[in-house]
C-alpha cells in the first residue's frame, strides 16, 4: 500500500536553488513520494545539518544552519540557527506534534499554532530528504550504485539520471556550467548513510560534474548516546 509523503516544514525553506537544479534533483529523491514507504521508524535523534545551495540568477550562495529534533514522524521540532543571506528570520522555528503545527517567526515575534488535517497513515517528515524507508528502496532503482562502506558505519548510495538540457543561469555559469552542448546534462545525486538504521547524513547534488546543493551533517546525537 502506497502511503502520502507530506513535508510540512517549509517555513524554514528560505534558500531557494534555480528552477532547473531544483526540478531536475528533486526529481531523484523526490521519487520516494509516491513510492511504498517502509514502516520502520527511525531511533530518536538530535541533528545540525548545514544546506548550502548554488544561489540563482545573480545571488550569492545561500547556506543555512537548521537544528532538528525528531522523535517520530509525528513529533519533531526544527530551528533555523543561521542563515548567510537572510539573518533576520534566524530563530524561526517549527514544531509538529499529532495533528498540530506550532511555528514562530522572529520578524514579527508571532508564534501561530495550525491544525493539520491530515490523514492517519501518512508518513510526517520535516524534510524532503528525512523520509524514513527511502534508501532502501533506492537501493533498487536500477540506476543506483552503492559504494562500499566505511570503518565509520557509513556508505554511499549515487543516482544519475539524463535530465534534458537548459540554458545556465548566471550563478550557475559562474560555478562552471556551460551552455547546452547536447541534448541533455547529467545530474547525480550522492547520499551519504547509516548503515545501521539508514538515516541520511549527507547529500551532494551535481549537474554536469559542478556541484550545486550540499546537506552536511555536522552534529548528530541518538537517543540512545551513540553520535
């Protein structure tokens, strides 16, 4: 049975890729969203992750530092805890409990609680990226590779895909893509994972071999005390 992958932390997506990074690489990991879902749950977990992402047309960079708090797909907390380009929405934070969504924005010191209305077999996760049962089912798309894993308990699992070519922005030509030579460019995505219980630690999404989004893992407590 199909379960709906609803992402309802989008008050911290402040950093914002160009359209065609964005289609094209969600489209890898974004598949998960209408595939069958694994029902194992995640351990409890504390995470800092860093998400920097090329910026698009003429803007910088974004990078953002986001703290989360999970328990279970119903309950978790994120912090938005730096931000390079935007530092008056650092402290927005959001917060999922059951059928409730607290969230605050620092700007206007307004803290606004939602019911959700949201069917019971969903699986709630407060990142695209954070969809428990993801990995292994990657794992047997026929374009994915595992590499071998490490001392550390981690392994690599890389996605290519052709995606048909469009013209570079100005940040993306900056960062050494090149015009369209061919009919299409190549995007891989490179998932860095627990081989313990799956759990995502790291992401490098690249096109034609330039890197243009990284999530890094920088802090990461289990419930159990394990780091």
């Amino acid at each position: 049975m199909r379960r709906k992958i609803i992402v309802l932390c989008t008050v911290l997506s402040v950093a914002i890729g160009s359209t065609l990074i964005v289609k094209g690489l969600e489209e890898i990991a974004g598949a998960a969203s209408t595939a069958s879902v694994s029902p194992n749950e995640w351990p409890s977990f504390t995470m800092v992750y860093e998400d920097w992402r090329l910026g698009s047309n003429d803007e910088q960079p974004q990078v953002q530092a986001v703290k989360l708090i999970y328990h279970d797909k119903r309950h978790w907390k994120t912090e938005l805890l730096a931000h390079n380009d935007a530092v008056d929405v650092v402290g927005t934070w959001a917060e999922y409990h059951g059928a409730e969504m607290r969230s605050f924005d620092p700007r206007t010191g307004e803290l606004r609680v939602d019911q959700q209305d949201i069917p019971e077999d969903a699986v709630y996760v407060p990142e695209q990226w954070l969809i428990p049962g993801t990995i292994p089912r990657l794992l047997t798309q026929q374009n994915a590779e595992q590499l071998s894993g490490s001392s550390g308990g981690l392994a690599v699992l890389v996605l290519e895909e052709n995606l048909p070519c469009q013209a570079p922005t100005e940040a993306m030509f900056r960062a050494g893509i090149q015009p369209c030579d061919s009919e299409y460019r190549v995007s891989r995505r490179e998932i860095t994972y627990r081989e313990s219980d799956f759990l995502p630690v790291g992401i490098v999404d690249s096109l034609d071999g330039v890197e243009v989004h990284r999530v890094t893992v920088t802090e990461l407590v289990m419930k159990n005390g394990e780091e």
